[in-house]
C-alpha cells in the first residue's frame, strides 16, 4: 500500500532536472510500495493479516533502529505525543485494513480502492482544517466515491465484503496524513519512528494470538517486507524533498499499473471491466482534484 501525500501548492519554483529526478524517485518508491504489497498478498494467503502487519512493522523497526542506533529514543522526543500517537494508530489501520483485504480480493481491486484517498485528504482539509473547497472539487470527490462503488459494487452478487476493507482503509490514511499535517513541527524521522514504534509494540499485542509456526521458505518474504517499506518510505521522502508536491502528485496513480501487473503475473488475477471503470473514474477525479488545486496555487500570490 503506496503512501499518497496532500496535493500541496509548492511556492517555490525548482529547476527541471531536479523535478525529473524528484519524479524517478517516486515512481521507483511506489514500485517498492506495490511489490510490498504483493509480498504480503503472497504470505496472507497462508499466514493470518495480523502476522504479516506485525512483520511490516518490526521489520521496520529494526532497520531504522540500526540506522539510527544511539540517535533512536531521541527523535521520539515531540511536544504533541498524542497527535503522533493517533496519526500512527491510523497508519496501522490503513495498513492492517489493507492487508487483511488482500486474502480476499485482488490487489488492483484493492489498490484502486485505497487510491480514493487524495480526495478524501482535500474533503478532510476542508472539513476539519478549515481549507476552502469548491463546488467543482467536491464534484470530483464524487466522482471518485462513485469509481469506489463500481468497484465494490454492493447490492449485486459479485459483492464482497472484504472490498469494504481497502474503503475503511482509505479513510484512515486520509486521517492520518492530515494528522501528519498537524504535527508538522516534528521532523519526518520523528513522525517515522513513532510508526515504527506504534505498529510494532500494538501488533506485538496481537500477534501471540494469531500466531502460526513461519516455515522457512517463507521467510524471505517476512524480511521482504520491512526492506520493501522502509526503502520505500525513504524514496518517497526524497522525491518529495526533491521536486514540487504539484508536479509529483498524478504519478502516483502508476501504482495501479503495477498493482495490475503483480496481480496477473504472482496471482493470474486480471481486474475485470468493472474494476477498470471504476479505477479509471477515481484516477480521472483525482487528476481533476489535483489540477483545481495547482490552478489555484497558480493565483496564490
């Protein structure tokens, strides 16, 4: 599951060989995210979600506690402790709600779900941020809802429940990232390691009770997972360092074309023309959402 970022209006203007290695950097982080993904399709088919999430998060763990060694407990120092707990707490629910969907249906469908949440981040912002939105943004955040629902399609016989799932998901990361904008006074290694640290000492709680017996073939798909997560958190934070939010925004629906791809390759899962539709309407009113805001930002003095 690919992080998204608030579309943000960039005030600076950054040459373009910047921006085009700002934008290598996030497609080659949400290939990391996709592959993660898949990775833990592949271990959920065998393994309870609560396992996998718990090995997502202490694989994770202990990456950045050998890459930040002594240097650890000091970035979990924050004045508003509360604020990075809730903002981890709903990180670990996009995560656990998008993991446990993928035992059942395939990961485009749940991709393309859990891609509503650029909309939902702009309808968030507004609501509780105070952020001014429009009546042709809202339509967008519509259109995208609507995408969802072709997706899942309730009240007809191929409907699944698990699709709610990746559609709880989305909500929770969406609140999640405008939590991250509230804490924005902490560093990104801070609000890192507090995920980190959360995810891990919460699923810790749970694992005992799920726990099954990791055949060693399977092991290189556990440690996979924290190696694919946290190279690509890093990836991302770079790009995002690198080139403007503006311009990186729409190459993040490329995700769905991997998800897709590792889909029919790993799982001979093809999305079906609903699937395709409804991807298409959310990928099409995000894209719409994210041009209303550069425009906007164009007019910012």
């Amino acid at each position: 599951m690919k992080p998204q970022h608030r579309l943000e209006p960039a005030g600076d203007l950054r040459p373009a060989g910047t921006q085009t290695t700002g934008i290598m950097l996030l497609l080659a982080a949400i290939l990391g995210f996709t592959m993660m993904d898949a990775t833990a399709k592949h271990l959920t088919q065998t393994y309870h979600p609560g396992q996998v999430v718990w090995a997502r998060f202490v694989g994770n763990l202990l990456i950045f506690a050998l890459i930040f060694r002594a240097a650890m407990f000091p970035l979990l120092r924050t004045r508003r402790p509360g604020l990075q707990f809730a903002r981890a707490l709903m990180q670990l629910g996009s995560v656990g709600l998008f993991f446990s969907s993928l035992q059942v249906i395939g990961l485009a469908e749940a991709t393309a779900i859990m891609d509503l949440n650029p909309v939902l981040i702009t309808l968030g912002a507004a609501l509780f941020l105070g952020e001014r939105i429009g009546p042709r943004r809202l339509a967008g955040i519509g259109a995208a809802l609507i995408g969802a629902l072709i997706i899942i399609r309730p009240g007809m016989g191929v409907f699944q429940p698990a699709a709610l799932l990746p559609l709880a998901g989305a909500f929770t990361y969406a609140a999640g990232a405008l939590l991250t904008r509230m804490a924005r006074a902490d560093s990104v290694a801070t609000s890192v390691m507090w995920s980190a640290v959360v995810g891990s000492a919460l699923t810790s709680l749970v694992a005992p009770f799920v726990w099954q017996p990791i055949a060693p073939s399977d092991l290189w798909a556990f440690a996979l997972l924290g190696v694919f997560g946290t190279l690509s958190q890093y990836l991302l934070v770079r790009a995002f360092a690198t080139a403007e939010a503006g311009v990186l925004a729409p190459f993040g629906y490329t995700g769905l074309i991997w998800a897709g791809l590792w889909g029919w390759l790993l799982f001979g899962q093809l999305p079906d023309l609903w699937t395709v539709a409804g991807a298409a309407l959310i990928v099409a009113a995000g894209l719409y959402v994210w041009s209303r805001e550069a425009r906007a930002a164009r007019k910012t003095p």
